[in-house]
C-alpha cells in the first residue's frame, strides 16, 4: 500500500504541479519515484516532524496540495499542535500520511505504537479521515483527499486486502458468509488473517470502511438496519477510533456539541457556551459532522 501510494501520487504529479511532498527522513526504498521524478517538490526535513507539519502549512499556503510522510505515532501525536493550529485552523491542504498505524511496529514497544491516532485526527475540525485496506481503496482515498482543498488523514498498512473494488459511500463488502447471515463485521485498514478467521467463526458479512470521516450516515444507518449484530475489529483503542465513529452515527441519541469547526470570534466562555448552544439548536446539529 505504501509503494502504491507513492507510485500513485507519482502519476498524478506529473499533471498537477502542486503535488509537494516532504518526508520526516523515513521511507527509504519507497519514497524514490518521487524523489528522483520530482526534486524541486521533495523534500527531507528530517528526523523533526513538527517542522516538517509547520513548513508543509506554509507551503500549502502558497498554493501547493502537500503530503507529509512518516511514522503514524510521529506525524500525529508529536505533530497534534502543528496540525491543529497550523493546518486546520487555516484550512489548509495537508494530508498527513502515516505508516505503522496500530501495532505494525509493535516490536518496538508503545514509543512506536499508535493507536491513539484515528481518535486525534478526527476531533480535529475540518480534518477528514482515511483508512485504505487496499491497494485500490489507496488510489481512491489519494483521489478523494485531492478533490477536497482541505486537510486530511491517510493511515497506510502494508500489503492490505487482496480486494480491488471499493464502494463510493465507503463501506465495501469483502466477503460475503457461505449462508444467509444477520451478522457483520467491519474491520480498519489492512486488518486481513485475523479477521478472515473470526468471520469464519461468525459466519458473519465482512466489509471494510475506507472513510472516516465525514461518514454517509444516512447511508450508513440504512446498510446496518439489514443486521442484527454489527462488529468493529480495529487496532486502536476502544475510545474515539472506528467503533466510536461508527456508534456515534448509528446513536439514535442526539447531542449539540461544538461543530466541526473552530469559533470563528473570541469571547467570553459564557457567550461561547451559549452561541454554541443556539447554533446547535438553530441548524439542527446532531453533532455527527
């Protein structure tokens, strides 16, 4: 999946000059494609991620669409600051792109384990969210991310599903039980052996979610509505991942919250409270976003 997102943004830079992309001095024997294609839009910044996040927002601000690239626990939880304050706030067209999400460099120990990450990126607003499961669901997040000038998330495996087709609202089916079944079972990203083993076991319909946020919801409620049980396997915590995501738009429960956005005026916290209480009320928010 990481060679084939290279390769890919390769092939589209080569018609859109405002493809960028900066590496944290990670990706070697990937990364080169662009590297040598590209030299005057590539760039190493080093073993310092949040320079690289501050120096991809100010390029980005001249008109560039910019990819940073390194491992996931670096380029978000390291970065959390700079991604908000640089590049959300501003709206700006960064994708930060990670590779080693979840347990992948789990013989390096919880320094290098990032499972916190889906949770950060999606409180950020205005961020959306992608997790490929394969090689063609690369292409198309790659594709959907360049169609929106707006920051966004791609956490990348490595081989991903043997699986080429991919559904427009996100949610694709991989497999489908040898017998009518009222059960499901949503995996993230690459997660494959171990959840072909447990849809066997539950003889349950497998799918896969490439999009995290913004969600279809109505989509979403009218697929799960066919089931009776609905699983999420995913490698990140129990809080705030795809599992949260998933709960929030299916929730028949409402809430007003703080949109997905930043307060556009400074004030008081009480006048803060209460603005955020009658925009809620007025458009009719659920808080989903």
């Amino acid at each position: 999946m990481r060679n084939t997102f290279v390769n890919y943004l390769t092939e589209l830079a080569a018609s859109d000059p405002r493809i960028f992309f900066i590496t944290g001095d990670l990706g070697f024997s990937v990364i080169e494609p662009f590297r040598d294609t590209f030299p005057d839009r590539f760039l190493n910044a080093g073993v310092a991620e949040q320079n690289m996040t501050a120096l991809a927002a100010g390029i980005a601000r001249e008109g560039y669409r910019v990819f940073t690239y390194s491992i996931a626990n670096f380029t978000t939880l390291r970065c959390m600051e700079q991604i908000r304050n640089d590049v959300c706030y501003h709206k700006l067209p960064v994708c930060v792109v990670s590779v080693g999400g979840g347990f992948m460099y789990g013989n390096l120990g919880p320094t290098h384990h990032a499972t916190e990450d889906i949770a950060m990126m999606r409180a950020l607003p205005g961020m959306r969210v992608f997790a490929p499961f394969s090689k063609a669901s690369t292409r198309c997040a790659v594709d959907e991310i360049l169609a929106h000038e707006k920051p966004a998330y791609l956490r990348l495996g490595r081989e991903g599903l043997p699986y080429d087709q991919v559904s427009d609202n996100g949610l694709t089916l991989i497999r489908k039980s040898a017998h009518p079944s009222a059960k499901a079972i949503i995996s993230l990203g690459q997660l494959g052996e171990d959840v072909a083993r447990k849809v066997e076991q539950e003889q349950a319909d497998w799918y896969a979610l490439c999009r995290i946020k913004p969600l279809d919801v109505p989509a979403l409620r009218a697929w799960a509505a066919g089931y009776e049980q609905i699983t999420v396997i995913e490698d990140h915590q129990g809080h705030g991942g795809l599992h949260s995501a998933l709960s929030e738009a299916l929730s028949p429960l409402g809430s007003l919250a703080i949109q997905d956005r930043f307060s556009p005026e400074i004030a008081k916290e009480t006048e803060q409270r209460l603005r955020m209480i009658q925009e809620g009320a007025t458009d009719g928010t659920d808080g989903r976003g």
